[in-house]
C-alpha cells in the first residue's frame, strides 16, 4: 500500500477518532467530575487531552509508510 492511499486512509480515520474520543473524554469527566475539586478536573483533563497523542502519533507513523 502506498503511502498516499494510507493518507486517505488514515485522515478521515484520525480526525474522527480524536473528535469521538474528545467526546466520550468530555462526557466521562463532566459525568464522574461534575462535583469535584477544580485541581482534580484540571488533572483529568490534562492527562486524557494528551493521551489522544499516542494512538495518533502511531497511526501517523503508519501513514508515513510503515
């Protein structure tokens, strides 16, 4: 597969990948951490608004060809 087919692949694969994690993301903080203190949301949100990176970094790696 070359690595112009795997773009096409993979872009519409990434943004929607990361926009419904942002949502379940959202919906999992504001239902769990709707009354808790503020640091302890600010923390949530900072680890689980870059652990998206991950998976998009590796399937960045596959798009560039392998």
């Amino acid at each position: 597969m070359t690595p112009r087919v795997r773009k096409l692949i993979g872009t519409p694969v990434l943004v929607v990948g990361v926009s419904v994690y942002a949502l379940i993301v959202m919906f999992v903080g504001q239902l769990k951490l709707a009354d808790s203190h503020p640091a302890a949301q600010l923390a949530f949100f900072a680890v689980f608004g870059l652990l998206w990176i991950i998976p998009a970094g590796l399937l960045i790696r596959w798009m560039e060809g392998g």
